[in-house]
C-alpha cells in the first residue's frame, strides 16, 4: 500500500479502509491530511464495511467529468476554499466553508476548486445498495469510470508539506 494520503488503486483504499475499521469500537480521528501543491490527496480518517470518511485537499482540480456513484450516497462538507459542483444540465452552485452538498447514488455532478486556496472537503459515504460497490462510479455515457483514471482528469498529487488540521 501507499503513503495513506496518495491512494491510488481499489486496492489501496480497500486496505486503508480496512485498517481504519474497529469492529465493536469507537474508531477516533482528527480531521487533518497533507495539502498537496498539484493534483488531490484522499485521507482515510475512518471506515465501517458501509460507510467511510475521507478529508479530500485539491489545489486548483477536482473531479472533472461529471459521473454518479451507483451504489453509494454521499456528502461533501467544505472546511477550507470554495468547490463550484457543476450538474448535468449546466447548473452551477459554488460552496464555501461550512457549507455542504448531500449527493444521492445516482446523482450526477463535477466540480473544481477555485483559485485561491487549498480545496478541503470532509467527504462521508455511505452504501446506498446493500452488498453494492463503493468504488462503482459511472460516467454520463453510462459506461464505468474510475475516479482515479485520465477520464476522470486525476493527477498523481505533489505534496505542499503543509497540512490542513491538528498533526
């Protein structure tokens, strides 16, 4: 596995989500990652079989291509710098700190940090189809997409050696 903060195969967050579940017990975390210069970085703060928590940090990227996550719901809760969510039909709503969006499976979207700041996004999942795919995305075409792939515009992160919360 890599570095917990450059994810970048199923198989590494499948194995970062696994060393974050605590079957029976309460799994405590501090919201704090590394903010990267280029590209995102994921950090696995907890994790159960149904549900995960990830602080996302974007420089001026985001997930680009608009697409829906078939069998999860999930939210984005910005902490640091704007995220402007683009929908499939032009629409447009640019969110700040402490503000957030809930994301129904099937939902289409992108979206991109503005310029300026560090992107960090608290980003809570949840299966919304029991036994479904966590990692199952699809793009608007229909077809399957991986979120960490050129399609989706990814880019290996840089590390600013800064970090976003406590350390």
């Amino acid at each position: 596995m890599t570095q917990p903060n450059l994810l970048s195969t199923i198989d590494d967050y499948q194995a970062a989500f696994e060393s974050r579940y605590a079957e029976g017990r309460p799994s405590f975390f501090a919201v704090t990652g590394p903010l990267p210069l280029t590209g995102r970085t994921d950090t696995v703060l907890a994790a159960t079989p149904a549900m995960t928590v990830i602080l996302k940090g974007y420089a001026e990227s985001g997930e680009n291509t608009l697409h829906a996550h078939t069998d999860e719901d999930h939210v984005f809760v910005v902490l640091q710098g704007e995220a402007n969510f683009h929908g499939p039909h032009g629409e447009l709503k640019t969110i700040g700190p402490l503000h957030g969006v809930m994301m129904p499976r099937g939902t289409f979207y992108r979206f991109r940090a503005s310029p300026g700041q560090p992107l960090v996004m608290l980003r809570i999942g949840a299966a919304a189809v029991e036994g479904g795919n966590m990692f199952a995305r699809i793009g608007i075409d229909g077809r399957e997409m991986a979120g960490n792939s050129k399609e989706n515009q990814h880019e290996e992160p840089v590390l600013s050696g800064e970090f976003f919360g406590p350390r």
